[in-house]
C-alpha cells in the first residue's frame, strides 16, 4: 500500500511537471542543458561512489526530498541535513561492512548504466539508471530542478533488488 502510494505520488508530480500550464506546450532547451543534466547526475554517482557526504549532499537542492533503501532510513527524508545525516550513516555502514570482510576499498565500485534523461520542462528533468553491485541490481530516479543556472536533485528515489537465482 505505501509502495502504491509512493509509485502514484512520483507519476502524479512528474504529470503535473510535464504538463505545466498545458499539455500541449512546447519544451525550448539547449544542447547544453542535456550535457549538464548528464554532468550532474554523474557528478552524484561520483560523489556516492567515492562515499564523499559533502559532495552528495551539494548535488541535492535545499528542499529536496530522498528515498533511501536503509532499514535506518524508513521515511521520506527532508532537506539537505536530512540527506547528509543518512548519507553519511550509510557510508559509516559500507565501510564497517568492507573491513568486516577485509576489503581495502576507497569506493563503492559502483558502474551505473541505462542511464535515461528526459527533460520535462525548461526547469525540471527526470533521471533513471541502474546501478548492479554482486547480485543486487540498484534502482535510481530523479527529478532534478535547474536552479541558478545548475541541475540539482530535487526528489530522489533508490531501490535495491536483489536477484533470487
């Protein structure tokens, strides 16, 4: 029921982005709004990759809203010191978790792929990749919102699937 709940409040936002005014305006936007919205989202995977709260952190906007895939995260996570609290819980866990199993590792080794854009309105654009680690295969969306001139993270959700073969 809350994953239902979930799924239709996302689709419903991105509706109501896409659509703005009316559905049949037209969507102006440069090249380089392409270029820096893939800049930005890779510039997140980095920051997660190399377990850098700070730099994770700087990637979302000030109001932004995260679903992580934590059991120490159960709720909707609210701005920024919301976010860096929960990334940096996250990354003290990977860490045990590598010395627990006598891995020297900086990073997470993450290689997203199937990475898709689609910009929705001058200002707003959706993001979708996938992240496989061992047998998990993690699941990224995010809306990102263009502000001052910068695509950050405005709503962010990850899911981890773990594979059953």
């Amino acid at each position: 029921m809350v994953i239902t709940i979930r799924i239709l409040t996302f689709t419903i936002a991105i509706c109501t982005l896409s659509c703005g005014d009316s559905y049949m305006t037209q969507i102006h936007t440069s090249a380089a709004d392409s270029v820096e919205i893939k800049q930005a989202v890779y510039q997140f995977i980095r920051s997660i990759d190399r377990m850098n709260v700070d730099s994770v952190v700087a990637c979302y906007t000030y109001e932004a809203k995260v679903f992580y895939p934590f059991t120490f995260t159960p709720k909707l996570l609210i701005g920024k010191k919301e976010i860096g609290i929960a990334q940096n819980q996250g990354f003290k866990l990977m860490a045990k978790l590598f010395k627990q199993q006598g891995i020297e590792q900086s990073t997470l080794g993450l290689k997203p792929n199937s990475l898709s854009i689609e910009l929705l309105s001058e200002n707003f654009a959706l993001a979708i990749w996938h992240s496989p680690r061992g047998s998990s295969m993690g699941r990224r969306s995010a809306l990102l919102k263009k502000v001052n001139n910068s695509w950050l993270i405005h709503y962010h959700h990850a899911s981890n699937v773990v594979s059953t073969d």
